[in-house]
C-alpha cells in the first residue's frame, strides 16, 4: 500500500516538478496531471503527481498524515483530524439509505 502525499510545486520542468514536502525537496514525475505552474500542490504516490489540489485539501491531508504519525509515536493526536473532529461519522449514501430502511447489508 502507498500513501498519497500533498507536495508543493517549487520549479516547473517539462514532465516533472521539483516539489516539496516538510522541507524535503523531490523531483516528481507530473506527467498524469498535465502542465503544473509554480505554487501549484499535488497528491503524490511514489515520486508520481496522481492529482491537482487546492491549498486548504493539501493542509487537511497533511494535518492527518502527521497525525498518524503522532499516534504510531503514542502521542495525542486531537487537532490533527479538524474535519472529522467536529462531525459525526457518515456512511456513504448508499449505506446510509439501507441502514435508514433497515436493510441488512451483507
């Protein structure tokens, strides 16, 4: 399994960017998501740009990849996870509409 991770376009290249995450600065292949401008943040999956993002989806998914990282240290992770903190869970639509008329799902 590998984990997407949002990367901040520093210089643009042909098909490829240098990017960065957390300091650290990696060439990343930006083929699969068209023409990238300086600025621009991406969801990356081993060294390959998989999608666009805007900034505040980037933070909300760096905010999490941290707090994994905080909770695999043992360390407290409240304020990581903002957008589910403050909400109950959800079921997606189809599941939520069987559990409403009391369907069994499987």
């Amino acid at each position: 399994m590998c984990i997407g991770v949002p990367m901040k376009v520093l210089r643009v290249n042909d098909l490829s960017a240098i990017c960065e995450r957390d300091g650290a600065h990696e060439e990343i292949d930006t083929s699969l998501v068209g023409q990238v401008q300086t600025g621009d943040w991406l969801l990356v999956f081993l060294k390959v740009a998989r999608k666009r993002l805007d900034e505040s989806e980037a933070a909300l998914i760096a905010a999490a990849l941290h707090g994994l990282e905080a909770a695999m240290a043992g360390e407290n992770v409240a304020g990581f996870f903002s957008d589910l903190e403050s909400r109950e869970p959800s079921l997606p639509p189809h599941l939520e509409r069987a559990r409403r008329s009391g369907a069994a799902t499987g």
